[in-house]
C-alpha cells in the first residue's frame, strides 16, 4: 500500500509497471488480479478561464502521508482490494507534468474502478496539498477544487 | 503549558510566519486558539488540526500537541 510524496518529476506508467512487477515478485499474486485501474492528474496550462505558467504544490509533512494511508485503509475496509498505490508531487510543477497517480489492482473490475475514484475524491477534498499557480499578473493560491 | 501552532499555504503568508510556540494558561478548545492567534477572524473557511489529524473547532488542545490550521486543501 505505498504511499510516495515526490519532489521530482515522475512518469505514471513507470510506476504502475515498476509496482507490479514487485508486487507478483514479493507477494505472490500473479494470477490473483483480474482489474487495474489508474487515475493520473497532471498539470494543465489554464484554470479559471485563464493561462497558467507553472505551478507550486505545498504539503503538510507528516500529516499528508498519514492522511493518504488513512484513504487507502479505508478504501480497502471498504472494497476487496489486492494492492493501492499513490504517488503525489510537491515542489515546483511544469505544464503537462503529472501531478497524481492513483492505481487500484483487484479480483474485479468494480472494486478497481470504484475504489480508485473513492481515494483520488478523498484526496482531492480532505489530502493537505496547496496549490500556488504562476500566471502573467503574478503567483496566485488556488482556493478551490475544479468540479470532479 | 505550551504548544506549536503551524500555518499553512496562503494562511502562512497572512500570518507572516511558518510556526510559533504559544504558552496557553490551561487546556483551550482549538477554536480558542485560533481566535487568540488570528486577532479573532472568522474560521469559517480555515481547517484545523491537532497532531496532524483533523479535528473539530471544540476539541480541546493539551500540554504539548501540535496544532495546525490552514486554507480549504487543493491537491491532485
């Protein structure tokens, strides 16, 4: 259930591979899973009706992590689930830069599909991340989520 | 008895700081402290917790905890 804040760029389809390939060595579940679903957030280059030109990502340290091992206890109290795994940037993010990575691996298709909206909603409301978006008039705090 | 306060985001610079330690005479209801810190604002839209879990406005803070308050969260 690896929980991974990251201050460097990374790639979302690495990670999955790289995961999976750890996860039928070390827990023996070649086979066992039939769904993988994956949700990945990346950064566009306008919010709000306007142009944006980099954005940074501030965390909570500590109570962050402890808050996305909280979601993915919950999310695997909730649905039968084989494996979690969440990677979360911080720091200075460019344009088209993957901000999240949220994959879910189960027997079936449901539990994959609904458990990875489940984290990435809980994520999004409740996760401490704060994002600050440079645009031509300057630096800006985004106050609100998009809609889901 | 004492406690860390920690600011977050745009809170942090409205602040004017990152952290501070406060020296409470007796156990406080966070909502109390946030009204000591903030001069009395609104806390409507602020979050708070206390060693970095979430708690509501009238959960008491002891000798010791760490508390955090900061804007609506914007992640993902």
């Amino acid at each position: 259930m690896p929980i991974e804040i990251r201050s460097s760029s990374f790639n979302p389809w690495d990670e999955i591979k790289l995961h999976q390939q750890k996860m039928e060595q070390e827990m023996n579940i070649e086979g066992q899973y039939g769904a993988t679903a994956s949700f990945v957030g990346s950064m566009r280059d306008f919010n709000e009706g306007e142009p944006v030109q980099s954005m940074t990502l501030e965390h909570y340290p500590g109570m962050t992590e402890k808050h996305l091992e909280k979601i993915c206890t919950d999310a695997r109290q909730k649905w039968d689930l084989i494996e979690t795994l969440v990677i979360h940037r911080v720091g200075d993010i460019k344009i088209s830069e993957p901000i999240v990575l949220v994959c879910v691996w189960s027997a079936h298709r449901a539990e994959a599909f609904d458990a990875c909206r489940f984290i990435m909603e809980d994520l999004k409301s409740k996760a401490p991340f704060w994002k600050q978006e440079s645009t031509s008039d300057g630096k800006r705090w985004v106050d609100k989520n998009t809609p889901g | 008895m004492k406690i860390t306060v920690k600011y977050f985001a745009s809170l942090r610079e409205q602040m004017g700081k990152a952290e501070e330690l406060l020296t409470l005479s007796d156990a406080t209801p966070i909502a109390d402290v946030w009204n000591n810190v903030s001069g009395g604002s609104s806390s409507d839209s602020i979050l708070m917790a206390i060693n970095m879990e979430y708690v509501k406005s009238d959960t008491i803070v002891k000798e010791g905890d760490e508390v955090a308050f900061f804007p609506p969260v914007t992640g993902g």
